[in-house]
C-alpha cells in the first residue's frame, strides 16, 4: 500500500506527482499523459492563456514552457504568442518523462472503500491500494450536451471533444452549438477542411478576445487591468491570489463567479478565419431536434419568441464541460453517497478533501470550492503545493510529545 494513488495524468496530476516526489511521499499515479490535450481538443488550435500560465509546475520551477521551448529552439513568449496545441502537448509529455517516470498507463475501472484507505481495481487485472486517493481527472467525464440534441444518434450529433481532426465533414453541412474558445476553434477548423458551418449560440453577441497591446503594457493600463494567468482584470487578480478566501464565501456567490467570471469568447487567432465565412445565428436555443433522412432538422427559439429552421448533415456541440462526480464511471453508487455534494460537485475542504475522508478532488471538479482559478491549467500550481504539502504532513504524522521528550534526552 502506498501513501497516494492520483488517477489522472494531465496538468494537474503531473504537476501533483512532481511536488509530491521531491516531498519524498510514496504514491502511484495512473492515466494516460496529457490525455485530453491529445485526443480531445482540435488539431491546429492555439492556446487562449498566455505562455506563463500554461507551464506545468514543478516544485524548483525548472522545466517551465519556456524552458522547454528554449531547448527546443521553439518560438515563445511570455505574453503575446499564442502557444500551438502540439508545443504544449508535445511539452507535457517531455515534462512527465522527466519529473514523473514512474507515471503507470493503466486505467482505474473501479474504486472500493477499505479500512485502510482506498482499493483500486486496473484495467489490467491489477489491484492498488493507497491510504488517499486523488481524483486529477479533468475535463473528460463532463461534456455537456444540450437536452435538445441527447437523443440524436452520434452519426448525426457529437459533442466537440470527440474530434481531433475535421476532414470526415468536407463538403458537409455542419451547425456548431456555443459561444465560447470550443466553439470558435472548431468552426475554423471545419471551415479550414472544406465544410460549410453554421453557428448557433443563446448570447446575442459572439465575442472574441483582443489581440495583446503592446508589451511591456503602459503603467496605467497595468494598474487598471493587472496581468494574471486568467488574463488581465482585478477580478482575475483576486481569483489567483486569494482562492483560500474564495471559498470562504457564500455558496450562491461561489456558484455565481464560477458560472459568471470568463465567459465564453473565441480566440483573437480564430476570428478573421470564423467572421465572415461561417453564418451565425445569435439569440437562439435548439428547443428541438430531429433525425430525417439522414439529417438533423433543428427548430431555433429567438429570446424574442422568433423561430427558425435549420437543416445540417451534422451538429457540434461546442458547449463545454459540467463537473457532474455521477458521470465518473469508476466512483459507484456505495461510494458518491458519501461525497458531500452541491450541483453535482464536490464539496471540499481548504486541501481539497472531499467528506469522505481520505478523497481528494483537484482541478475543474474543485472550481466551485477555490473558484475560477481551477478551470484552467495554471491553477494547478496552487493545487499541487498546498495539496502536496498537506499529503506530506499525513505521510510523516508529528512525534508525539512523550517521545520528542526521550529522544531529546
């Protein structure tokens, strides 16, 4: 039995096992590398955060992106050069084979509660035990699809985490649901292979970042919008600095700021390749969806009580992720009735334990805890030195005070 089992291998995880193999704490960490990031976000795309805040984190700060980019002989910027998807990926691979060799790519299929800690059944055969367990699973579970389209086959409707690539959907008709970065990047890259895209999305704008200004920024644009790994903003300031104090606040604010702060935006890489050649249909929901003769037929309701029709060979649900611990398929029944829960995620303390002791949650399933700050890959530096310092104090219990006396003398 180990101290730790960490099941997920993207940037919180790997950042995680760093800090926790220069503590010296004996753990096992599970999943396939960079997974997500791999298989689950367009080819081509370009990161939204700035170089800075999309670095993994070790505990000496050594192998930053710019680091590696460095050796590599690589284009990099702090702020203002947008990082391709394959640099990144292609760096948290090199990242885990330096700092986490011991990564196991092996698939948990099922978690049991033990009197020591937690039992772990691979897809292997394989049984693991640890006293904790770290759930570092990411975004995978949760895709979101509107009711609307949950019925549709998946030949007709997918959600945009199912593609890589887009070349199936040259010459197609394809509506792309959303308003946000997934959106923007996938209609591009529909447009780029030869399809023809329309967008849908419930915001009456479809809004793209701005480009970076000059750099280094004039002092007063620095004073009103400070620079942070969320982007510029004293709001954004706040969620990097003080997520300790963010979960000290209201529920409903918490829920509030966390569905509220960032909203959906493209990417200013993408907007001259999406404006002007996608058609957009803004202000409407799908409030139906149908199957016939091989299309998809969607009726469009206006906040204005208009309606429209739509015909496509294919819809993308461009909608994002909602953390929803029942769509693990590993925690059972016997084991979420034990997690505290609000919305369906969990609820946790100042380390990330959840009310089943011993169960740790980081990353997006702790956002409505810390706050926006979990949502993105910069906030697993936070993560990864609170949590590992907290999991070292457990893995090295304090002398009690009767033995610290006869050591001493």
């Amino acid at each position: 039995m180990v101290d730790v089992a960490i099941v997920g291998s993207g940037p919180y995880g790997l950042s995680l096992a760093a800090h926790l193999k220069e503590l010296g704490v004996e753990f096992r960490i599970f999943g396939r590398p960079m997974e997500t990031w791999l298989e689950h976000m367009p080819s081509g795309m370009r990161l939204k955060s700035e170089g800075f805040a999309s670095t993994l984190h070790d505990p000496r700060s050594i192998f930053t992106l710019g680091r590696y980019c460095e050796e590599q002989g690589l284009a990099y910027a702090d702020i203002g050069l947008p990082i391709p998807l394959d640099t990144f990926t292609d760096y948290g691979l090199e990242f885990q084979k330096r700092l986490v060799p011991n990564l196991e790519v092996k698939f948990v299929e099922a978690v049991s509660r033990s009197s020591s800690g937690f039992q772990l059944f691979l897809s292997n055969g394989e049984t693991a035990s640890a006293r904790r367990l770290i759930m570092a699973v990411g975004l995978s579970y949760f895709e979101y699809v509107p009711p609307a389209l949950s019925t549709l086959p998946e030949e007709l409707a997918t959600h945009s985490s199912k593609h890589r690539t887009f070349n199936e959907f040259q010459g197609r008709d394809v509506v792309v649901v959303g308003a946000g970065a997934s959106a923007a990047d996938v209609a591009a890259a529909l447009l780029d292979a030869g399809a023809r895209v329309q967008i849908v999305a419930r915001e009456s704008v479809f809004r793209f970042h701005d480009p970076p200004g000059p750099i280094p920024r004039p002092l007063l644009e620095r004073m009103q919008a400070p620079m942070t790994g969320l982007g510029p903003g004293w709001r954004s300031w706040m969620c990097v600095k003080a997520p300790l104090l963010f979960r000290q606040m209201p529920e409903w604010f918490r829920l509030k700021v966390v569905r509220k702060h960032l909203g959906p935006a493209g990417g200013y890489t993408v907007k001259d390749q999406v404006t002007g050649q996608a058609s957009f249909h803004l202000g409407f929901k799908i409030t139906q969806a149908a199957a016939q003769n091989g299309q998809v037929r969607l009726r469009l309701t206006g906040r204005d009580g208009s309606s429209r029709e739509l015909a496509a060979d294919h819809v993308i649900a461009a909608t994002g992720y909602t953390t929803d611990l029942r769509r693990i398929p590993f925690l059972k029944a016997d084991t979420l009735t034990q997690i505290r829960s609000v919305e369906n995620a969990p609820v946790l303390s100042s380390n990330f334990e959840s009310s089943l002791p011993g169960l740790f949650f980081i990353g997006a399933a702790s956002a409505n805890t810390f706050g926006p700050l979990a949502r993105f890959a910069y906030g697993a530096g936070f993560a990864s030195r609170r949590l590992s310092r907290h999991l070292a104090r457990l893995a090295r219990p304090s002398i009690p005070a009767s033995e610290q006396s006869s050591r001493v003398a």
